[in-house]
C-alpha cells in the first residue's frame, strides 16, 4: 500500500464510492489520549462529515482518560460525540467496548480513530465476523499492523487526510506504481 495524497474531498469521494447498496450502519471509537493531541490537529466533525458520505454513524465515543479537561469532554459533547471517560486503562474500554460492537447486528462498519498496535485483534476480530473496518490514523506513529489489518485506511499527515491504496481497489488494474492513480470518482 501506498499513500495516495488528497483533501478533504476527494477523502469523502473515494468513500462514497465504497458504498454498497443501503447505507452502512457504522460505529465510530476514537482513542482520545492517543490522536486528540495538538500535533496531529484531529477535527471530529471531518471525520464524522468524510463517515456520513459513507453510512449512517450510530455510535460515536470518544474514550478519555480521567485526566481530560472539562472544556475538552464539553467540545466533545457539542460535537454530538459521546465522551466516555475511563478511570482504569483507555485501550482495554475501547477494545471491550469495539468487541461488543463486533456481535452487533445493529453494526456492520466499525471506524477507528487510533495508531495504537493494541487494536489490530479488534480489527481481525471485526474481519472475521463481515464486518468492515475503517482506520483513521496519524503519522508519526502509526502502527503498519493496524494499517494491514484494516479495509480502509485513512491518515492525517500534517493536517491533510490521505487515503491508502491496496490490492482490492486496484485488481486488475495493471497499475504498479500505486502514487499516480487519481481517486476514484463517486458512483
């Protein structure tokens, strides 16, 4: 896979072109002390916006620590996002949380907002049971197993979100050189 730099966009198109007949019913989970952090300049309501091109979001949490400041568990809350706010580990809530999803039937898309390794057996988890898997990661950092092990990647690289490229979208194609492929259109 390789990085396919793009905006805000062309992110929403390539989405809206994986849509399948119906709307996806998709699951938000955002690690919050891992990727709400000044340096990565994470926007919530571009993340939901880029997953509502593609389904209908009917859970979206954000996990916290017991550190988080009030102003931030309120922006999170204005934003229409659940804070969750956790006094033990943040990963251990998120994965438990992300596994019951896994066995919902009211679930068939789980989007991740992280670039911790510690997910990637959420994410084969999902796989296995048909589930589909959404990543939104940060760079430096981000965990190549959590990239591999997701059916969509999305990364936030100083800023700008860019979509990853991988053998499905591309079967067939002919095309080796994955960094010159222009994004496809919706529809």
């Amino acid at each position: 896979m390789k990085p396919m730099k793009s905006g805000f966009e062309s992110i929403r198109n390539y989405l809206g072109s994986k849509k399948e007949k119906g709307r996806r019913k998709i699951a938000l989970l955002v690690d919050g002390p891992n990727m709400l952090r000044k340096e990565f300049q994470i926007d919530l309501e571009e993340i939901r916006d880029v997953l509502k091109d593609y389904g209908s979001i009917k859970i979206g949490r954000v996990f916290l620590n017991q550190y988080a400041s009030d102003k931030l568990v309120e922006a999170i809350e204005t934003q229409g996002f659940e804070p969750i706010i956790c006094t033990s580990d943040v990963d251990v809530r998120l994965a438990v949380e992300g596994m019951e999803l896994v066995f919902s039937p009211v679930i068939d898309t789980i989007a991740l907002v992280t670039r911790d390794a510690d997910f990637k057996p959420l994410l084969s988890k999902a796989n296995e049971h048909g589930k589909e898997t959404i990543l939104f990661g940060a760079e430096p950092g981000l965990s190549v197993a959590l990239k591999n092990s997701a059916d969509y990647v999305i990364i936030l690289k100083e800023g700008v979100m860019e979509h990853e490229y991988d053998s499905r979208d591309l079967k067939g194609s002919g095309v080796e050189d994955f960094s010159e492929v222009p994004l496809p259109d919706k529809g």
